[in-house]
C-alpha cells in the first residue's frame, strides 16, 4: 500500500494517482483482513509469536524478490523509499503497525532491510 502511495505523490500524474488510490484502497481491504487474522492468531500462542517473529527475523524479504531479480526489487524500493525521509516514511506507516502485533513489539527487521537498501 505504501509503495503504491508513493508512487502517485512522486509521479505526480493525475491518470496514474486514480489509478493506483483505487488499487491502494482495494489492497488495504486485504491487508487489514490479513492483519486482523494474524492479530487473532498472535495473542493466542506463544509459540506462533515466537515462530512468527523467527521467520520475519531469517527469512523475510521484500515483495517480488523471488519472482523479480533482486536488484530490481532493490531499485524500485531504493526509488520509492529514498533517504531518511523515504524510510522514517516507511516505518510510519509500516514498522510501527508491524509493531502493535502481539509479540512484535521492538520488531526493526523490515525497516533495516529496507533501510539498507534505501539509504
């Protein structure tokens, strides 16, 4: 959702930023119901909690890498999330609702990623 956001404020064409508002606001119906359902989850197991923050720490990689070579993937997060203001961006409105995730909480993993690539 934040990348698409940040793609119209940067494009700044008015077909484009309809387009991707519409796009975002489809997208936000299924992250918010996959956050609940994890949410749910969470605060019923330790173990989930333990597993889940786990697999983030080792293995979590952007969207796309796997399916895109990494140094695209790289590039287009290095455009969208640029510099501090790129990253403080991105762990506004994604770190710290990671964050309110049982058993997430201090969770930096995501937001150093990308703040590798984007600096």
């Amino acid at each position: 959702l934040q990348g698409y956001r940040q793609l119209w404020q940067k494009a700044g064409h008015p077909v484009l930023e309809q387009l991707l508002r519409a796009i975002a606001r489809e997208e936000s119906v299924h992250s918010h119901f996959y956050w609940s359902i994890a949410r749910l989850h969470l605060e019923r197991s330790k173990f989930s909690r333990g597993l889940a923050r786990f697999i983030i720490n080792r293995f979590w990689t952007p969207v796309g890498q796997g399916t895109k070579p990494k140094e695209e993937t790289n590039h287009t997060i290095a455009t969208l999330f640029k510099g501090p203001a790129g990253v403080h961006s991105f762990e506004r409105n994604i770190g710290q609702r990671m964050q309110q995730l049982p058993g997430f909480d201090g969770l930096q993993t995501v937001t150093q990623r990308i703040a590798a690539i984007a600096m």
